[in-house]
C-alpha cells in the first residue's frame, strides 16, 4: 500500500512541475541568416531561400495564409502559429517577417514565415 501511495504522489508531482514549466519559453534573440528582401525579389528566388521582408499583411485567406506587401508586389504567406509572438497585427501595422521561400512547381513563390515582429 505504501509502494502505491508513493508511486501515486510521485506521478502527481511530476504533472504538476511539468505544468509549472509550460510558461517557460525561450530563444535566441539575435542575428538571423536571411538577407533582406523584397517581394519582387522573392517571388524569383529559389526553393528554401532564407528571406527578411518589410511591408504589411494586407488580409488573411485562411487558418494560416495571408497575402502580404511591400512596395514591390504582393506574395502569400504562410504563418506557423509560433512565429507570432503574442502579437496582433493590423493591416496598418509595419512589420518584419523571417522565414523561406516555398517555391513549388508551376505555383507561384509563398513564405513559411517563423517569425513576426513589428517594424520601426
């Protein structure tokens, strides 16, 4: 019965730490491989291009695609859920996305984006 009662408040505290560490989120903040870019510019670069582009999303499509701006053109994105950072965004708001080119066969050029901030 003891073996049972310890093996019990063992399970018990293990959920409630790993809980206690769920808000514990991190990352590097810091320099990132892409170059920046335009869309114009994106819309002709290869498969898994690393990009940086300033401009606006300008409306949503689906879940998880937008179309997004610079002065450029226009190019869909594509935004894991992740790579908005707490932050809600208007079509007004200037901002920064990092991610790559996902360049199909007879489709036009989209982003993956993992990363959003604003813009200066």
């Amino acid at each position: 019965m003891k073996k049972l009662l310890t093996i019990a408040l063992i399970a018990a505290s293990t959920i409630v730490f790993a809980k206690a560490n769920d808000n514990l989120k991190g990352g590097f903040s810091g320099g990132y491989s892409g170059t920046q870019t335009t869309v114009a510019q994106a819309l002709k670069a290869k498969d898994d291009t690393q990009v940086i582009l300033t401009g606006y999303i300008t409306r949503q499509i689906d879940h998880d695609e937008f179309l997004f701006k610079d002065s450029t053109g226009e190019i869909k994105i594509e935004v894991e859920d992740r790579a908005w950072n707490g932050l809600n965004i208007s079509p007004n708001d200037k901002i920064m996305i990092q991610g790559k080119v996902d360049q199909e066969a007879f489709k036009a050029a989209e982003i993956e984006v993992y990363n959003i901030r604003k813009a200066d």
